[in-house]
C-alpha cells in the first residue's frame, strides 16, 4: 500500500512539473481539425514567450553566454528575429523588412524593438494563411548547408514555429541561469495559485 501511495504522489508531483513547462496555448486550438488554425494557435503561443523573455532579461545579461562556445544571449535572441524575418517572408511571398544582422545587435532596446518587428511581420504570414492555401506551394531557397527545397506554405510555418520553440528551449536555460522565471513557468506557476 505504501508503495502505490509513494507512486501516485510521485506521478501528481511529476504532472505538476509538466504542467508548469508546458505552453499555455490550450488544447482545443492548438489541435483544431483546421491546419491554419493549428498553425496560428501554436504561433501565438511561441511569440508571447519569445516576447516575454527577451523583455525580462536584464540589458547587463544580454552579453551572457553560459560557456564561451555558444552564443550570447543577444546573439540568441538575434538569430530567433532573423530567422522569423526570413522564414515568414518565404511563406508568405513577401519581401523582408528587415535590414539589419541582428545577431550582431547588442542593445536591448533595439532587439526588443526588432524581435516585436518580426514577430508582427510573422503575425501577418501567419493570420494570411489559411487551410485553403496551407498547401500553396513554395520554395525555401538554399541556405548554408541546406539546397534549394520545393515545400508549401504552411509547412515554412510550422517549421518557423519549431525553430522558435527549439530556440525558446535555450532562452529558458540563459534566463534560469542567471536567476529568472521563464514567462510560461511563471504564468503557469500563477493560474496554479
């Protein structure tokens, strides 16, 4: 009997742990039976915690890198505003309002200004699809070590998506190493009190 009551306290606290890392998205967007809305529901999830989380780390820590092989904070943040420029303007067939390298970008403020910037541009690319064009083709072109791939439009997005989420991943050990809450711990953390 002990045993089976040390393992449901076990799993409870286990599932609350998940619970507080997971995505406050919901499920019954998230899992639409509609592409595009999956699509967008996912995508707005990931844009808030990017937001929020280059927003509470402190201008000083920008500069952190937690070894000197990796990327900087900055540089982090700058690669997820450069890769949404570029991912979001391959779906949509829009050119790319962006004209700097923000990996090279070291102040907060214009991060914060330019990681907002791509996000509203993805926000668009993301509100213009839709399930009857999802599956419109296009194109990435060749980059780095990838060639040139034939693809369709929703498939660029969602890949967008992961890309964030991959790098919302590192954001979130740079942020507790230096001490601070991730935002979607901390907003789970709160609808649990």
């Amino acid at each position: 009997m002990r045993r089976v009551v040390a393992f449901l306290i076990g799993l409870q606290a286990v599932s609350a742990v998940a619970a507080a890392q997971t995505s406050d998205g919901g499920f019954d967007k998230a899992l639409s039976t509609s592409l595009a809305s999956t699509a967008k529901a996912m995508h707005a999830t990931i844009r808030r915690d990017l937001a929020e989380a280059a927003a509470a780390m402190p201008a000083e820590d920008y500069a952190f890198k937690p070894t000197p092989e990796v990327r900087s904070f900055a540089e982090l943040v700058g690669h997820v505003v450069n890769a949404n420029f570029f991912f979001c303007s391959q779906a949509s067939g829009e050119r790319s309002p962006a004209t700097t390298n923000f990996e090279r970008v070291t102040d907060k403020a214009t991060m914060l200004k330019g990681l907002n910037d791509a996000l509203v541009f993805c926000d668009a690319a993301f509100e213009g699809t839709t399930d009857a064009n999802f599956s419109q083709p296009a194109s990435m072109p060749a980059l780095g070590p990838m060639k040139a791939t034939p693809t369709v439009r929703g498939a660029i997005l969602m890949f967008s998506t992961t890309h964030n989420n991959e790098h919302y991943g590192n954001i979130v050990v740079y942020l507790r190493l230096k001490g601070h809450v991730p935002p979607s711990t901390a907003r789970a953390q709160q609808s649990q009190k």
